[in-house]
C-alpha cells in the first residue's frame, strides 16, 4: 500500500517482473514476497553480525583463517540466494523474480546451484573441523579421523544433488539427503561421545570446549529431525509423483542448457509452500550457526593458551591475546624507565 501510495509501483512491478501492481495487495503473490522482504532484511542483520564478529576477533592462523572464509561463503552465499530465490520443487524450476540482465544470471539456476554448493561444503567444513579438533586435543584420534571422513561423504553427497538438479530425477536429492544424514548422524555420535569424555577442570579451554559441543548437538539434532521428516519424504513423495506421472527426465547435455537461466518467473504460494521450509532454515538460522561456529571454534583456540573461555554471545567473555607493543612504544617505555 505505501508503495502504491507513493507512486511507486510501476517502477517496482517493472523492475521485479510482478505479473500485477496489486501484488502486495495481501493477494496468494503477496505472502511470498513478505517472506522475500523478511529474509532481506534478516540477510542485513547477518552481514552486521558478522563483520561486528570479525572485528572482535583475534588475529587467525592458517586453519582459523579458512574457518572465516567458510563462515563468509555460506554468509555471502545466502545473501545472494536470499536476493534472487529458485524454487527447485516445481517444473520447470521457477526464479522469483527475472530482472534483464543481472536477474536472469543471478537468478539462474546454475549459479544457484553453485552458491548452494559451496553453502554446503562450508557449513559441512566448520561442523566437522569444531568437532573433529576438539577430539584430536583430547587424544581421540581416531574419532577426529572419523568426523573428517564425514566430510567426503558430503563430498559425495553434492554429486548427487548435481545429478538431481541436472537431470531433475527427484530419486538423486532422497540419496544427496540420505549421505548428509548418514553423515551428521556419525557425527552427533562422536559428538556426544567426545563431550563425555572430555575431563571438565577449572580450565576455561576445556570449559569452552564442553560448552561448544553442548550447544553441537542439539544443533545435528534439529537438523537431523528436519531431514527425516521434511527433506527426505518430499522428494520421496515427489519421485513416486513423477513415476506415477511418467516424467521424462533431463539427459545431461539438455539438463545443463536448462541450468544456464530461468525462463519461468512464479511467485504463487501454492507453488512455493513446498520449498519455503528448507529455505528458510538455510537462509535465516543457517549463516548464524556459521558465525557461531566459528567465532567459538576460534576462541576455543584462543582459550586453550590466553585463559580465556569463548562464546561471549551465550555469557562467555572472551579476551584477545595480549599485543605486542611497537617499536616506538618499546623506545618510549625505555626512556621512562631509565628516567
């Protein structure tokens, strides 16, 4: 209403491609653009988030350094899929919006897909290495090995997405599902066995460390409860559909082309009711439990050496390592003390 108001809807029905001006008219149209402009805005107070993270940080080594940029993939990744959404649940696949130029790249499938893959292995990547190196501290070797094989089975598990998407066989996503479970379920095992055994002293690394594998597995929990009851019926359901139905599927060449832009532009919530609830747990707690992680992967790191327990969010303050004075500094202190 305040756009109509201010003369603005033809340029905004232009722009977006909005089949009507009434779209924000609380019409079927109208819900999943509320749940478009939501997940803007969330996006910007991600990206606030993180960069007020990044500040607090302390300086990063080398396996650090790659955790921030697995944190900051997913972060981007999200923001960019937020912007320009696919709904892979209908066919063909629908775009949200098919703005010229910028919207029918952004808004492509194939970039979509590719962000999305990068979104998984990073999340995968800090999962894995939180869990993982907090095993190999407590000299469970062989449980740190494991959570990282975990990590191929992820691997594994985006070759067959790609198939999926590429051939639009709905039976390769109930695989793609099937290895993240088998994978995060390995995972909340070790997890929860490596939290047991940690010995919980007055130390506040080990302390930090507990805390974080704590707050781990209610986290695969949730996911793991989402995955067996939402993602892997719906493509099951949606496999017997096309089977029922006698869909042909993509071969790989055509599939591919199909993949370069999106041709069919549809915002009916009827259309996307299916897919809205994995996008929105992939674009709104997502990128926060990758900050999460690693801002308490790093300070766990920083605790272990500087005293300091990790996680200020839940109460926890955590403090840099001291900095080493300048070379002026060290003249000055010189001279006051010879004085």
């Amino acid at each position: 209403m305040l756009v109509r108001n201010l003369g603005y809807a033809p340029l905004v029905v232009s722009h977006l491609g909005l089949r009507r001006p009434g779209a924000f008219d609380g019409s079927d149209e109208s819900v999943v653009l509320l749940w478009w402009a939501a997940l803007l805005v969330n996006s910007l107070l991600q990206l606030k988030w993180f960069f007020t993270v990044k500040e607090n940080l302390p300086t990063l080594n080398g396996a650090q350094r790659k955790r921030f940029l697995c944190a900051a993939a997913y972060l981007v990744g999200s923001t960019v899929r937020a912007l320009y959404p696919v709904n892979w649940e209908v066919r063909p696949h629908a775009c949200m919006f098919n703005t010229s130029y910028i919207g029918s790249v952004l808004g492509g499938e194939l970039v979509d897909r590719v962000l999305a893959t990068g979104m998984e292995l990073a999340i995968a990547h800090l999962v894995v290495s939180a869990i993982a190196d907090v095993s190999e501290l407590h000299a469970r070797t062989s449980a740190a090995r494991l959570a990282r094989a975990c990590f191929y089975l992820v691997g594994v598990a985006q070759v067959a997405c790609w198939l999926g998407v590429v051939t639009d066989n709905k039976l390769y996503h109930v695989y793609e599902e099937g290895l993240w479970g088998i994978a995060f379920t390995v995972l909340l095992g070790i997890t929860v066995h490596t939290r047991r055994v940690i010995a919980v002293r007055d130390h506040p690394g080990e302390i930090g460390q507990a805390r974080l594998l704590t707050a781990i597995c209610p986290l695969i929990s949730l996911y793991l409860a989402f995955l067996f009851t939402h993602d892997i019926p719906m493509y099951l359901r949606q496999w017997a559909a096309d089977q029922a139905a006698g869909t042909k599927y993509n071969d790989l060449q055509s599939g591919m082309q199909a993949l370069l832009q999106c041709d069919a532009v549809e915002r009916s919530f009827a259309m996307w009711q299916e897919g809205l609830p994995w996008m929105t747990a992939t674009f709104v707690p997502g990128p926060y439990i990758a900050i999460l992680l690693l801002e308490a992967s790093v300070r766990s790191e920083v605790a272990i050496h500087h005293g300091a327990s990790p996680w200020p969010l839940l109460g926890w303050r955590a403090a840099r390592p001291a900095r080493r004075p300048s070379a002026e500094e060290d003249v000055v202190a010189a001279a006051s003390s010879a004085s």
